[in-house]
C-alpha cells in the first residue's frame, strides 16, 4: 500500500508498475503504474519510461495491489497480559501484511488500559515493535468492572484516541453517561460494544435452527439492539460522537439509520466475517466459529450489506481477536469468544462487496 511505504518514501522517487491500483478518491480500480516524486504521488496511469527519471526506484508490482493504506478501527492486540495470543509486534507485522498501515487496540488487556500509564505503555512498546500506527483506545471504567470512570482527559493526553469497554457493555447507565459528558469534553469519540450482558446467558451462537441443532444456547438479535438503541438515545442526551463497534443485526442498521436521520453523530461498522457468512454456514460445534456478536442469519447478512452499501455503515473494521489454539479447539460451549482476520479482511471485502456490487471505488 501507499503508506506501507511511508518510512522512507519520503527519500526516493517511486515508479510501481503493472499493479492493481485502488483509488477510492478517483473511483480507480485497475492495472496502472503510479508514481511517487519526493514522498507524493505525483501520477497514476500508463506512464512510460521517458517520464520517470533516472533515479528513480522501479518497483514491478504484479499481481499485487496498490492502493491507500488500510485503517481498522478494532482490534484486540493481548499486550500487554496475553502475550501467548500475540503481541503488539506479531499483530501489527500481520496487519502491514494484510495492508493495514494504522490500527486502534481495544483495552481488554491485563491489567487493562484504563489509565494516562497504560496508553503510554502501548505506546512506548508500538514505538519499536510496530512497523504502523497505534492508537491507543481506553476503558471506560477502570479495570473495565463497570463501578468507577477512568481518568479520560489524562489518557487523552497521554495518547488515547477514543474510550470503550469493547469486551462487554457498561451496564450502569449513569456511569456511561458521565463517561460519553467526559468524551465531548476531551474531543474523542466513544466506541460501544452492543450488548446487554443480562440477556446473554450461556448463549455462545446465534439463536436459530442452527443453534437448536447443534445443541448450543443462541443469542437472540435483541442482545445487540437492545444496547444500541439505548446507547444512541445516551450519546443524545450527552452530546458525544458515537461509534458502534461490529454491529451484527438488521435492525442495528435500522437505529443507525434513524439516528443519522436526527443528524446524530452516530457511526456504524461492519466485520468481514458478518457480511460474508451466516449461522447456517457452522459445519460443526467447534470454537472457531465461535465470535461476539456470533454469525447472524442470512437475512441480517444481507442487510448489513445494503447497509454498507447505502452509507449507513461507515466502516469495516475486524474485530481481530485472537486466542491460543487449544483454548479455540474445543466445543462453543467452552471455547473463548473471538476470530482472526487482519490478512484477509481486504480480499473478503473486495471479493464481496465490490465485486459483487454492493460497493464501488
């Protein structure tokens, strides 16, 4: 990508030829040459040898893409505390791979990232292990038990992009409230993970035939709406930006909709695996199927599709969280919430949706 390159672009001129080059921008999407002139892209078509100068650096990017650096708003890095599921240097090498030139971990680690400290913990280990950008986001409430707001204006400063609790919901209402108050304040948005914890239960999929099949406990599409209409009413009242993580149902675009409608500042993402796949597609009870919000049904697929399609949902983000494989190896029912997908996320996107005409460049 573009910005793969960023570290020392700046110090060459660039020819890249034969590659797939993606140019949302221009509505580009075909095999061309770019050029780059003292760290910027001076020219993207079918350039000739006669153009480029003699110092230039000659790239021969077949088969590959070209295209602006990819930005995933959520994932799970584990450090620091879960080191044996990844690390900040194997997880962003992996996103540079998959194209991803700038990245937002979640704070579920251990000790979780919920203090000026921790932000700068991250920070200081992406310094040297990360080959793109971090950006820190911070919990909600401290050690993410949902009692006590953390020092958001001080993360702020330390580092941090926006706050969440992503992992769980802050249930206690009041608390968010004064949290989302603590975010406009600070000028950063608040990133929510939709769901009611009161109505999970044992569920590990989604509620369906499916799910009665296997044997498994499901979890209904009102775990996820439920918490999304409430939180959109609170960023409301408090006036703050709000970003819905890994929205799963239907009816989670539906209130998204509604609330752009109002000319709220509400934004929506989408998983790849939440447009791509849907709960009739689980071949056996084993925990790599087992993710948060689980598979949907295919008539949710299909409205998160139109959905992004139509701009109610604004982004695609991963939601890569990764575990150890012998935690995964195992039935639903015990197996850990999470699925990988920073090396294929693109590929699944490009292939389903702007292939397939849901989106164009």
């Amino acid at each position: 990508t573009w910005m793969i390159l960023e570290r020392w672009i700046c110090l060459l001129n660039l020819w890249i030829k034969n590659g797939h080059v993606l140019d949302p921008a221009n509505h580009l999407d075909e095999v061309c040459d770019v050029y780059v002139k003292e760290g910027k892209v001076a020219c993207v078509g079918s350039l000739s040898s006669d153009k480029i100068p003699d110092e230039c650096t000659v790239i021969d990017a077949e088969g590959k893409y070209v295209m602006p650096g990819l930005v995933d708003l959520h994932v799970h890095l584990r450090e620091p505390g879960f080191e044996y599921k990844e690390t900040i240097y194997s997880g962003t090498h992996a996103m540079a791979k998959g194209g991803f030139t700038a990245v937002c971990p979640m704070p579920n680690t251990k000790p979780v990232t919920d203090s000026p400290a921790m932000i700068e913990k991250i920070l200081k280990i992406a310094k040297t292990d990360s080959p793109i950008r971090v950006y820190p986001v911070g919990a909600v409430t401290k050690g993410q038990l949902g009692e006590e707001m953390t020092d958001i204006a001080g993360m702020v400063k330390a580092g941090a992009k926006a706050i969440s609790e992503d992992g769980k919901s802050v249930m206690n209402a009041e608390i968010y409230r004064e949290a989302m108050k603590e975010a406009k304040k600070a000028g950063i948005p608040v990133l929510a993970h939709c769901e009611d914890k009161n109505m999970v239960g044992h569920g590990a999929m989604n509620a369906g035939e499916k799910a009665k099949e296997l044997g498994i406990c499901g979890i209904t599409n009102a775990v996820e709406d439920v918490i999304v209409a409430r939180d959109i009413i609170m960023s409301k009242e408090a006036g703050c930006q709000l970003h819905l993580c890994h929205c799963s149902t239907k009816d989670s675009a539906v209130l998204i909709k509604i609330a752009k409608e109002q000319g709220l500042s509400v934004t929506g993402e989408v998983c790849p695996h939440h447009f791509t796949m849907s709960d009739d597609q689980i071949t056996e009870d084993h925990g790599r199927f087992k993710m948060n919000p689980p598979l949907r049904s295919k008539e949710d697929v299909e409205a998160l599709r139109g959905a992004l399609r139509d701009g109610i949902m604004d982004a695609i983000s991963t939601d890569h969280a990764p575990h150890g494989a012998k935690e995964k190896n195992q039935s639903m029912k015990k197996a850990p919430f999470g699925i990988v997908g920073i090396e294929n996320s693109f590929a699944l996107g490009y292939t389903e949706l702007v292939k397939k005409g849901y989106l164009t460049l």
